[in-house]
C-alpha cells in the first residue's frame, strides 16, 4: 500500500504569494494600488465615486489592515487583508 500523500507534489515556495513592505514601493505605485482597490472593489457597487475611498484606503495601509501582495506566478500585486 503506497502513502498517496508522500507522492503529491509540494507546492513551489517561490510560487506562493508574499507581504510587499510598502516602504519598498514608490508613492505612485502605492497610489496606483489604492485606486485600482478602489475601483474594483466598490466601482461595481452602485457607488458614484468610488475614488472618494482613497484615503481611507490608504489609512488602512498605512494601519496595516491591508497589505501588498505579490503573486510572482502571475506577476501581479494589489491589496489585501493582512494573513
């Protein structure tokens, strides 16, 4: 009888996301950041000016309560909740 989770292959570590410190980024990428969160995730919910949220967006960052991720699969980064 063979273990089928021995067999399974692990996931790659330099696949999986991580935490960008924003210390790290440029003002115009974190703003970049902000506003396509903004815009994503509160364009589409019948709100007229979803670019009113940048600064508390922002405060949320700069508090931690959302952080950068990076995923170097797809070479993307954007927003999220902190792990």
């Amino acid at each position: 009888m063979t273990d089928d989770a021995a067999n399974q292959a692990q996931p790659d570590p330099r696949e999986e996301k991580f935490v960008v410190e924003t210390e790290l980024l440029t003002q115009e990428q974190l703003t970049g950041l902000v506003e396509e969160y903004c815009t994503r995730y509160h364009g589409l919910n019948d709100t007229e000016s979803p670019l009113a949220e940048r600064d508390r967006v922002l405060a949320a960052v700069k508090r931690g309560d959302l952080v950068v991720w990076f995923d170097p699969v797809e070479n993307t980064a954007g927003l999220g909740p902190s792990a």
